[in-house]
C-alpha cells in the first residue's frame, strides 16, 4: 500500500471487464479525479480521449486473452485536467488465478521530459549533420582553390632549379 500510495508512476488495477478496481494517487491525477473511488467500476473510456480508450481496450483485451504482458509501450496521452499531451511507458500485466485470468495490472510512467530531450538531441544531430556538410563542401573548395597557387609555386620552383642547375648549394 505504502508503494501504491507514494509512487510517481500511475499504477492501477483491472477486472476481467477492464475496470478499474484499484488506482493510486499518481492514476487518479492521471484520469483527472480527486478521489481514487470515482474510478472505481470505470473504464479508460470514461476519463481519457476516445482513441486512447480505444486503443488501451483492445491491447487490454489481448491480454486477457493470450495471457502476455505489454511492455514498455510508448504511447501519448492528453489528460483531462488542462489538455495537456504527455508521454507515458506503460507496461501491463495479466493477474492469472486459479489458471484463469482474473483481471491485469499496469504501471505507467511519464516519460515526456525523457522522451522531449531525446527529440532534441535528434533535432541537434540533424543540424550537426547539415553544419557538417556545409563545412566539408567548404574544406572540399578551398582545397581545390588553394591547388592552383601550390602548382604555380611548383613550376617556378621547377624552373628555377633548371636555370640554375649546379650553381646553388643544397
């Protein structure tokens, strides 16, 4: 209870009907609800947007079905209270008793901040990449402008050394 009540990530519990018969502070904050008994007998279609509801239904029913787990599934979220978008990894269990599933259990972790900054990176490596190009198409025509002074340098050199062949010390 202690690890329900106090955790960060929104842990919650289901039927075999796919309601909730349990959640944890950081759920109700989630679904939008003050206490964790207005939950209680709902389903996801009852607080979050209809294609997420949709979509947790149907791997939900999956589970209940072939008895595997989901995990670490990356999935956006727009929550009820202020609309804003977030990132969750969302990992969901079978609760199988008496060779029976009796209902699930998920554990949802948001994940924006993480996944923001890796999209920062991205968008840094792209510019790296592009600044990286630009700079090798410079390097690439100053080496090709500075060829015509070094081969002028080479023939008076050259010319030099047939003029005054045997006449300069080494």
């Amino acid at each position: 209870h202690a690890l329900m009540d106090n955790i960060p990530d929104s842990i919650y519990f289901k039927d075999a009907d796919l309601r909730f018969t349990r959640i944890n502070p950081a759920h109700t904050e989630l679904l939008g609800v003050i206490e964790p008994q207005e939950a209680i007998g709902k389903t996801d279609a009852h607080f979050l947007p209809e294609e997420y509801a949709r979509q947790a239904r149907a791997d939900e029913e999956q589970i209940l079905e072939t008895w595997a787990l989901l995990k670490d599934k990356e999935e956006q979220i727009r929550t009820p209270r202020g609309g804003e978008l977030r990132w969750f990894s969302t990992t969901k269990v079978p609760i199988i008793e008496d060779d029976r599933v009796k209902g699930l259990a998920g554990i949802s972790r948001d994940i924006t901040a993480r996944r923001l900054a890796a999209e920062a990176l991205a968008r840094q490596a792209e510019e790296l990449s592009r600044y990286n190009a630009e700079l090798e198409e410079y390097a690439h025509a100053a080496a090709h402008d500075l060829q015509e002074p070094l081969r002028s340098v080479t023939c008076f050199a050259q010319l030099l050394a047939q003029r005054y062949k045997g006449q300069l010390g080494p």
